[in-house]
C-alpha cells in the first residue's frame, strides 16, 4: 500500500490529508489545516512571505511526521480575481517545492477530475465531495472544508495512479449511499 498526501493550498488556510491506498482500498490516517497567522489577524495586514513560511513549515512537519510516498495537489483553477490567483500560485508554488525538497514526486489534478473520482461527477459541490470523502475513508466525525478537499485530492490520485478508470464514487452508485 502506498502512502499518499493530498494537498489543497491556500494563502490564509492549506489543507492536507494522508491516506494509506493499494488503489481499490482507502486506508484515512490523519487530515488537518496549516492556518497561517494571516488566519488570525486581517490577511492583507501580514506579509506574503510570513503566510508562504507558515506553509512551508506546516508542510515539511506533515511530510516527517509521515514518510509519504507520493504527494498530490490540485492544478490552478480560474480564480474570482488576479490577485487571488496570484497568492494560490505562490502557496502552490511553496507546496510543491516542500514536496521537491523531501525528495518525493508530486502529481497535479485538475479539480473537476479530482469531483469524477471521489463523487462521480466533475461539476459536484463542495458539501458532495466532503459527503464521498467521509463514505470512501469511514470518517464518521466531522472534516474541515479544506481538510476534506485535500483527502478528496489523495483519493483521486490514489485511483489514477494504477491507471483505475473506475471511480470510486462509482462503488456507492448502485443505492448502498446517497449523495445529498
């Protein structure tokens, strides 16, 4: 089985999740938030290098704490704004250089193929991945937003890197779950 860590950046709040994955069977182990300390205060008001390094350091803690094998983040997607484009790129950008550091390969999907393979369609909301996610890894409690994005990112790459063309999501699709 292999160990993989899904990444949703962000410049204020940059969700990870881990799972542990032979490509059929999803094994959770841990997810979370890195909150810079633009979390806490007005986010213009702290410096883009502060919130970049809060990543990076909350990054290089989850990769030591777990070994992953393979990492997984979401490709940009078109942004509400310039700026806002611009500051996902720079966390992505931090993401992936945490990742090259470690020595571990990264593997970017678009964010509706990450939708296809957790719920079983691209144009699902945010509330229907969260729902698949916690179905596909038995998570009973509750999941930050941002949290369950980056396991819904570990699980897509973990279904396309044996080159799986059936989604999970396709498993709960015969009645034994609803999508809300």
């Amino acid at each position: 089985m292999t160990l993989i860590l899904g990444i949703d950046p962000g410049s204020v709040v940059t969700g990870f999740g881990v799972i542990r994955s032979d490509g059929t069977r999803h094994e959770y182990l841990e997810s979370g938030c890195i909150r810079t300390v633009a979390s806490n205060e007005k986010s213009r008001d702290v410096p883009m290098d502060r919130r970049l390094h809060d990543i990076y350091q909350g990054l290089s803690q989850v990769i030591e704490t777990w070994s992953p094998e393979e990492v997984a983040i979401e490709q940009i997607f078109m942004a509400r704004s310039a700026d806002s484009a611009l500051k996902l790129g720079h966390a992505r950008g931090v993401a992936m250089v945490t990742a090259a550091n470690s020595g571990v390969p990264l593997f970017e999907y678009e964010a509706r193929k990450i939708k296809q393979a957790t719920v079983g369609t691209g144009a699902a909301a945010k509330h229907q991945v969260e729902h698949m996610v916690k179905l596909i890894l038995g998570i009973s409690g509750d999941l930050q937003s941002d949290a369950a994005d980056a396991l819904a990112i570990a699980v897509c790459h973990a279904n396309s890197r044996l080159g799986l063309q059936r989604t999970t999501a396709s498993r709960f699709s015969r009645g034994r779950a609803q999508i809300p």
